[in-house]
C-alpha cells in the first residue's frame, strides 16, 4: 500500500553531487573514482597527482558487500564530507553515495535509514506508532545498542506515565540495498550483529516489551523483502523465531533522486519463509 502523509520523511543532502566513474574499491569502506567534473584541490597533499586526472577517493558508509553495485566502471554520485561533522580527521574528503543501476538509483549510504526513520517517528508517518511521543535514540537492552526506544510520555516530561501506558517499543533498522529478481534481501554479508540483535528483540518482548525490526530498502524496484537464508541461515533463523515471538517486522522502500534526496515510498510485504531458490 502507498504510504501517504503530509510529513513524508525526507533526507537532503547539503550541496549538490557529484558524479562519477568508479575506479577499484580497495577495502569495503574506500572507493576510488574518476569524477565527471573539475574537482581539484579537494584530496589531500598526498593524492595531488590524482586529482589532476579528476581522481579522488571516496568513503564508503556502508559495511556490506555491495558487490552487485560497485564494480570497475559503475556510475556513482559523491558528496563533499561536511567538515563541521567531522569528529575526527579524514583522509577522504568524499562520500559515496548513490550509485546508478540497471536505469535506477540506488543508496548505499547506511547512516540514511536511521534519519529517515527518525524523521518518520517524529512525524507520526507510521501510523501504528503514532501513540508514542517520546523517541530516545541509541537505547541499550541486554547487551545490544537498539536505534531507538519509543514511550507514550512526552519528550519534556519523561516521568509522566499516562492512564494507560503502553508498553516502551524498541525500533531497530536495517539498511537493505541487494535485490535478487524481485526480491529485497537482507543481509548481503553474514552478519552475527544482526541475528543478535534479532534475539535480544524477542527477549526484550518476552519481559514485557514492544519490539520493531525495520529494513529500509534503499531503491524503488522491490515487490518484497525476504531474509537471505542462502548468504545469512543463523540471521534468517533468528528474525523468523523473533518474528513468531511477537517482533513485528516491517520493510519501506524508497524514492531516490539525483539531487541526494531520499523519500520513504511504499510498505512491501514482508515474506520469512519459502523465499527461495532466488530467480537467476
């Protein structure tokens, strides 16, 4: 179903993109790229050669494989890393953002889902969750740091407990860029965080809890989101036993622009099971 409110949450980006060649990927957080356009004097000292040829180097805000999107010769945007964010100095001056694939745009920056999302609670986009006022972010449980935790009191009376409180929610969001046919998948990588995760959100509803796992996939060609049972079975285990614990498990696709700008779109259906063999 379309998902349709006035606060549709929007994530902008600060100046315009960049667009660019993808060179080599020489670790998971590092792209090298031939931009499009004159940029030079934006590396560092030890890259002026590179930048002469319109070469810079890129960071890369996303841990997973990505091997379907970033190869030799793919078409990506980049974004001027804003120096007042900066806690610490960089050696890249660049962020890899977006990159071009089979004529769609596709996000590969997974610090977006968070904002997007957060912007979603504040605005009461999902409706089922619109009862809670007050979103603390970074919350730890057991031994797990969840993205949010959700109350009904209000931001600036956080001792107020209404007549009849609902149970804190705990809202953890997953970034999902690989598609296989028609299908988002998730995770593209093993990943023991998120099984973790996973089970410490079906602990924290068996003690009373309310518990929400969302994935955010960052591209508009998915009919439906799976676990990737064949990359991931102990992640894939893990959110269907959360699942039948009472976690609810919600997916969102997104609208991405050429500007940078991310728009939360529409729900897809959420299928844990018989997901598989993936379409050749």
């Amino acid at each position: 179903m379309e998902m349709e409110h006035a606060d549709v949450p929007i994530y902008h980006r600060t100046g315009s993109l960049i667009r660019a060649t993808l060179i080599v990927r020489p670790n998971r957080f590092l792209a090298i790229a031939r931009s499009d356009s004159d940029i030079r004097g934006a590396c560092t000292d030890e890259a002026e050669d590179e930048a002469e040829l319109g070469v810079v180097r890129a960071h890369i805000a996303d841990p997973g494989r990505l091997e379907e999107l970033l190869f030799p010769g793919a078409i990506v945007y980049l974004s001027r890393a804003q120096r007042d964010s900066m806690r610490t100095p960089r050696k890249t001056e660049y962020d890899l953002v977006l990159v071009e694939h089979n004529g769609i745009l596709v996000s590969v920056d997974s610090r977006v889902p968070n904002e997007l999302i957060y912007s979603a609670l504040k605005s009461g986009f999902f409706e089922e969750l619109r009862e809670y006022r007050r979103i603390t972010r970074e919350s730890m449980y057991g031994s797990s740091r969840f993205d949010f935790r959700l109350s009904t009191g209000n931001a600036d009376e956080s001792n107020a407990v209404p007549a009849a409180k609902a149970p804190d929610c705990f809202v953890e969001v997953k970034s999902v860029t690989l598609i296989q046919g028609n299908a988002a998948l998730f995770p593209d990588a093993p990943t023991a965080r998120g099984a973790r995760h996973m089970r410490e959100l079906a602990t924290a509803v068996s003690q009373g809890f309310r518990a929400m796992v969302i994935f955010v996939i960052q591209r508009k060609d998915a009919e439906y989101f799976a676990p990737n049972a064949i990359m991931d079975p102990e992640f894939t285990e893990a959110l269907r036993t959360a699942a039948g614990a009472g976690v609810e498990v919600k997916a969102v696709k997104c609208n991405i622009a050429k500007s940078g700008a991310i728009m939360l779109n529409k729900a897809v259906p959420v299928i844990l099971y018989n997901s598989f063999p993936h379409p050749e």
